[in-house]
C-alpha cells in the first residue's frame, strides 16, 4: 500500500520490488533447510565473514581512521559501519555459543579470541548503538547463563582485551549520547524522529511511502530546527517504519517480532525438556539474546527492510518445523524401539 500513496512512488515501488526478494528468500529457506545441523553451519559460514568483516574494520580503526573514513568490505548493509555493527551485535552471541559447545580447550580459546575480535570489531565501527547494544549482548549473556563463572570470565577477558588494545580516544562518541545537544549527528537523529511521529500522525493508515522517509523529510516534514539542506534517512528502523508505513507497518512488524519470539519460545521448551538436546537449548538461546540485541541496536539504526532479521525469522520457523521429524520425542523413540 505504499506505492500509491508515496511521496516518492518510484522509490516505493523498487524497495517493495527488493522486499519481494526478502520474501523469497525467507519461502525458500523454509522449504529447503530441514534440520539443525544445516541451521548451524550455515550460521557458522555467517560468523566466519563476519570475523572477516570484523578484522578489516579493525585493522582501520587502529590506523587512525575515524567514524566517517571508515568502509566495510563489501556495500549493501556491510559498507556503512553503522550498520555492520549491527551484524556484529546480532551475531556475537553466536560466537559465545560455539565457545561454550567447545571440546576442549584450545577450541575454546579460539572462540573466545573470535568473540573478543567481533567484540572489538563493534569498537572500530565506532557506532554509539552499536556498542550499546554490545554492552547489553554481553548483561544477556551473563544474565542468562546457567555458567555464570564461565561467562563472567569469557566476558571479563574479552572486554579486557577490548580496552587495552583499543584506541584513547575509543568510547568519545559514547559521550555524545549523554551530551547529545552539543553533537549535530546525535541531536539530528532527536529532530529525525520527532519527524517521522509527526509523518505518523498526518498518515496513520499509509505513512509517506516505503524507502520515501529523505523524500518526505526534505519537502514537508523538516523539522524547524534543522536549517540544512541534506536529506538525511530517520537513523532508527521503528522510527522509519511509523513514518513510511504507518500503523499498520508498524504492527506488522511487532507481529513478525512476536511470532518469531513464541517460535522461539516453543523450541528451547522443547529442548529444554530432554537432556540430549543441551547443545541445541544453547543455540536457541543465544540467537534469542542476538535477536534481543539487534532489536535494541536498530533503535539508532534504520534497518527496516535488509534480510538480515527476516532471513533469522525463516531459520526460525525451518527450526520449528524440523523438530518433529529430525528431533522426536526420546519417549516415542523407546517405544518404538
């Protein structure tokens, strides 16, 4: 619905066009993956270029390049560092998950090496959410985990590693947050979202068109104390949702978050109840604090329509579904026997 009623429709009608490929990509991972094992790798193969991605910034960020100079690898939602923070933050506790399934210990300390590289990877792409929604990735972890000590340590050493090897002037934009008035990029995002609210309530049903937020934002939604020319995007995924898609975006979206979250719910019950099933109650559980976290970090961050989330959603539900048949009931089994 927000092609016709766009302040942009041709912006609309592309991104609802590259949102059709999000959906088929999500039918096709439902259809195709069937079981855990495939779950697992393929968010083993992600967490691999991601420790990639995390390197390249860092090596960057230790050459002095600020938050502006800095590029990912590759374009897309991994070339601006903002948003490939919020890869990492989603990611990170899948790290912690193949550190805790270790075999033994130099497998461990490996991963604990990778966890402090995509941890510091957050750091170099200087992105206040990003860090943000680290810190709260690894309260979660600690919060959650049933080897507290293990944990405590994992993250101890890992922050450690972070703040001795990091930069003087790391954790300066940080400050910005509490003194946001005196920083143009922090105060900006206060005025963008008051914007995208007052886009809300001119068009609760419609807002002003998918992708068109710069578009509506430059010719009638400016907010009074913003005396520049630039069209900047909302830099928060709710906020532009409430403005682009209006109410019923935005319901769509805490559906899909819900649903995503009882799928979730229901899987880790399940594992939860047998014994044999540990490793896969840990997996679900830290890709549910990822998830927590992303949902967090997109606060700063306009993430609205990457396949990032939605392809996690699809595994979800390829999870759900693989349970009855690849994973029975320990009780059936023995009958059966």
């Amino acid at each position: 619905w927000s092609v016709p009623f766009s302040f942009y429709p041709h912006a609309s009608f592309d991104a609802s066009l590259d949102f059709l490929k999000v959906a088929l990509t999500c039918y096709l991972i439902i259809k195709i993956v069937d079981s855990f094992r495939r779950i697992e790798r393929i968010l083993l193969l992600v967490n691999a270029v991601l420790v990639l991605f995390a390197i390249d910034i860092i090596m960057k960020y230790m050459a002095s390049q600020d938050h502006g100079k800095i590029q990912g690898l590759v374009g897309a939602q991994f070339a601006n560092p903002n948003d490939l923070a919020v890869n990492f933050v989603l990611f990170l506790p899948m790290l912690y998950y193949y550190f805790l399934v270790a075999k033994n210990t130099l497998l461990k300390l490996l991963w604990l090496g990778l966890f402090g590289v995509i941890l510091f990877g957050v750091v170099g792409c200087q992105s206040r959410g990003g860090m943000l929604g680290a810190v709260l990735i690894l309260v979660l972890l600690f919060w959650k985990s049933e080897r507290k000590k293990l944990s405590l340590l994992a993250g101890a050493v890992a922050t450690v590693l972070v703040l001795l090897f990091a930069p003087g002037d790391a954790f300066d934009r940080l400050n910005t947050i509490i003194n946001y008035k005196e920083e143009s990029s922090a105060y900006g995002r206060v005025l963008f979202y008051e914007s995208s609210i007052q886009m809300l309530l001119h068009r609760p049903l419609t807002g002003v068109g998918m992708n068109a937020w710069p578009t509506a934002y430059a010719e009638a939604f400016r907010n009074d104390e913003d005396t520049s020319n630039r069209w900047p995007d909302p830099h928060s995924t709710y906020f532009q949702i409430i403005g682009e898609l209006g109410f019923p975006g935005l319901i769509a979206y805490c559906f899909l978050l819900y649903v995503t979250f009882q799928s979730l719910h229901r899987i880790e019950k399940f594992f939860k109840q047998h014994d044999e099933f540990e490793r896969q109650r840990c997996f679900v559980q830290c890709l549910r604090i990822g998830i927590v976290g992303f949902m967090f970090t997109v606060i700063f961050q306009s993430f609205s329509y990457y396949h990032t989330l939605y392809n996690l959603m699809a595994l979800v539900v390829a999870m759900e579904r693989s349970i009855p048949g690849g994973l029975p009931e320990p009780a059936v089994a023995a009958k059966g026997a």
